[in-house]
C-alpha cells in the first residue's frame, strides 16, 4: 500500500514538472512571437516615415542623411524615454532606415554607413552596450539588404567600417568591443555569397581572364614513355 502511495506522488510530481515545462514553452513562444510582430511594425513604420518624407522633400540625395541621422536619434531617445529596448529595437531600425532609402532611390551605401554611425554614438550618449548595439544595427542593415537585392557584402563593408569609425570617437576600449562584436561578419557574408554563387574551375577561370590554362601533370607512366621516347630519338641521331 505504501508503495503505490510512493509511485502515485511520484507520478504527480512529474507530472507537475511536465506542466511546468510546457507552460514555460507556451509563454516563451507567444512572447517571441510578440516580439517578432513589434519588429515588424517597427519596421514598417520606419520605412514608411523615412520614403515618404525623402519624397516629400523631393531631394533624396540631399536629404537622406540628414533624415538618417534625425530617426535613428528619434528611436534612441524613444527607448531612454521608455527605459530599455535600444538593443532590441535597433536592429528594425536600421533595416526600416535602409528600406525606406531604398524605395526612393537612395544611396543605401551612405545611409548604411550612418545609420550604424548614429546607433553607436547614440548608445554611447545613453549609456547603452555600444558593441552589441553596433551588432543589431548591421544585422539589420544586412537583413534589409537581401530583402531589396542589394550588394550585401559591399553593404556590410561600409556598415562594419562605419560602426569601427564612430567607436574610435569614443575610444579605444569601444573600439575593441565593436571589432570583437563584429570579427566575421563580412567574411561570413562572403562565405554565403561564395556558397550561393560558387565560382567555376580553375580552368575556367583561367580562360575567363584570358590565361591559357596549364597542361594536366602527366602519371609516371607518362613520364616513362616519354622518357624512352626520347632515349630512341637521341640514339638515332648517334647512328
């Protein structure tokens, strides 16, 4: 009797657990789930704002950083109003930023760069992780980028280059935080675009740059006969 009492309390307590776990995982995908809607709204409030003010302006190529860096300080200011959210919300702000420019014809190139620019000076101002920051903002950069078929890695060249540019302005110890944050993220982007869009042979290449492409080695018995070719021909000209 007192057996099956143990192995009923047993069976209760992992049945317990159990729920335990599946009402953690329940929660923890409606919050990401959340998570992904408000990235998404974010983004496409960006977006907008930023294509239909450079429209209205009617000078895409004047405009266009000035209204880059007039976002990305407006979304700063937002979250240290709010408290928190400069790192979760970054990363749709940069990508509403270059999408937008995009739609208008703009150079993604110098909105890039400044986007990343901004993020990491406006983190430093407030405090903010300036790396991780730098990260979320290049993320976005690059994610929008494929979305409009731009030259992901060109984008994330000049993206990486800006953020290490405005970390020297804060110092070294930034400077060191944002090149740990982002050591591969162009060689990662070369390695996708290298898988995606694998190069031809060697011979091929060759021809392409207008080389003649090397004779194949020959096998040993190759050489052989070769050899003894050879040996014939010089004891024909003895005779």
């Amino acid at each position: 009797m007192a057996k099956k009492e143990l192995n009923t309390g047993k069976e209760e307590t992992s049945e317990t657990i159990g729920k335990a776990g599946a009402a953690v995982k329940d929660g923890i995908i409606s919050s990401l789930k959340g998570i992904n809607e408000i990235e998404a709204e974010i983004v496409i409030l960006v977006r907008n704002t930023v294509s239909n003010t450079l429209r209205a302006t009617g000078s895409v190529a004047g405009e266009g950083v000035s209204l880059t860096k007039d976002v990305v300080k407006g979304a700063i200011q937002a979250t240290e109003e709010v408290g928190t959210g400069l790192i979760f919300s970054t990363k749709s702000v940069a990508k509403g930023v270059v999408m937008g420019v995009s739609d208008v014809g703009g150079d993604v190139l110098t909105v890039a760069n400044q986007t990343v620019k901004g993020a990491v000076k406006g983190a430093a101002e407030i405090g903010a992780d300036v790396a991780m920051v730098a990260r979320r903002a290049v993320d976005g950069i690059i994610e929008a980028t494929k979305e409009i078929g731009g030259n992901v890695e060109e984008v994330a060249t000049v993206a990486v280059s800006g953020a290490v540019e405005a970390a020297g302005t804060i110092g070294t110890t930034a400077v060191k935080a944002v090149k740990d944050m982002l050591v591969g993220v162009v060689a990662g982007v070369k390695e996708i675009a290298g898988t995606a869009f694998p190069r031809s042979s060697a011979v091929t290449g060759k021809k392409e740059r207008g080389q003649t492409p090397s004779a194949p080695a020959k096998t040993k018995g190759e050489r052989g006969e070769a050899g003894k070719v050879s040996a014939k021909g010089k004891e024909k000209g003895k005779k």
